[in-house]
C-alpha cells in the first residue's frame, strides 16, 4: 500500500473510493462534487457524513485468487 498523502494532492473523483484521515479516523470516502467535499463510503447522508481529512492514500490491490482467467 502506499504512503499517507497530503489531501491537496488527492483525485477529486467520484469513484473509486480513497482512503482518508481527518485526525479522528480512517476511512473510505468520494469526493461529491455538489459543493459537500469528501464523503465518507458509509454515510448515505452526504451533508452529515461529510469529513474534512487531511490526508489520503489510494485503496490497495485486491488480494490474489491465484486463478488465471
């Protein structure tokens, strides 16, 4: 996994997700782009689940299945 960013540098996208901390606690989050900032992954409600972190690092690789397709 990578190294802890600052946020100014993350991607501003929808999707995928990013991995954020705001001082308090990791977690996944989007950025929305209707004037809510950075929402957390699980808050249906962007207004209240908004968080304001300060620095991100993108999600992993998923694991192997070790199975060729």
């Amino acid at each position: 996994m990578g190294e802890w960013q600052d946020i100014a540098s993350a991607p501003h996208l929808v999707s995928p997700s990013i991995i954020v901390w705001d001082g308090d606690r990791v977690c996944t989050a989007w950025w929305s782009s209707s004037d809510y900032g950075w929402v957390p992954d699980d808050q249906p409600d962007h207004i209240s689940g908004v968080v304001n972190p300060t620095h991100w690092m993108p999600l992993p690789s998923p694991p192997s299945t070790g199975e060729t397709p």
